[in-house]
C-alpha cells in the first residue's frame, strides 16, 4: 500500500521535487529520522491538527484519530514551513532541507512529528469505519 501522501506527490511535479530534495538529505546527512514519505504525521494536539488539514487541505478527507504509542521506531518533530517557503521562495532547497532535518523552527513555525513504529488507534469505531469487517 502506498502512503496517501506520496501518492498525492504524484500530481504535483514540482512537490515531488521538493520532497525528493528533502528526503535526500535526510538519507545523507540524518538517516535515523523516518523518511516524511512513509511516515505517519502525529501533532500534538487536535486543534493544530484540525489548523493544519484545513491550510493543506486534507480535513476533508482524512479523520484524525487519537493514538497511543506502543512502540517507537524513530520520531522527529519537525516545522513543516520549510517545505512552504521551498515553494514559495528562492532559497536553495538543500537549505531549507538542512533546516527542517535539523529540527530548527521558523518564526511562523507549523510543528509536526513524523513517527515511524507501533501505534494504537484510541476511540475509534472498527465496525463503522472500516467496510472490510462487514
């Protein structure tokens, strides 16, 4: 199964060059970080969540669910302006790659965590929400 997120890459080439950018120097320079095209965004709370799906324009399509951590493979709490100002602006790339892999935080900084590892989806409604138990 590929991750929703980078199947919607595949719509977008000049993202796709921007995340390639970025995943290789996460692969050069922080291979112990989860890679953000197969990670699972976390937040730390629901309403910079609910903030977050509705700037990017996900909420409409994805339900946030509470988890509970089992077990962690690698994390890392990133600010995901630096994939916004990679669109937007004209400095390098590999900088704006540097920044965000290092966890440092913009000004206006928008935090997310990529989690790779175990989870446990809390509260949520099996039966209803996933047809192949019917």
């Amino acid at each position: 199964m590929m991750n929703p997120y980078r199947a919607s890459l595949l719509q977008s080439p000049s993202d796709f060059s921007i995340e390639r950018i970025f995943e290789r120097v996460r692969v050069q320079e922080h291979p112990d970080r989860p890679s953000r095209l197969d990670a699972v965004w976390l937040f730390a709370d629901r309403s910079l969540a609910e903030r977050i799906g509705h700037k990017w324009g996900f909420a409409e399509y994805r339900e946030l669910v509470e988890i509970e951590v089992v077990q962690c493979v690698a994390i890392h709490r990133a600010d995901a302006m630096w994939i916004e100002f990679a669109k937007k602006s004209d400095v390098s790339h590999e900088v704006l790659a540097r920044r965000y892999w290092s966890g440092v935080f913009s000004d206006d900084s928008e935090p997310e965590i990529l989690f790779d590892g175990v989870i446990r989806l809390l509260n949520f409604d099996w039966e209803n929400r996933c047809h192949l138990l019917k």
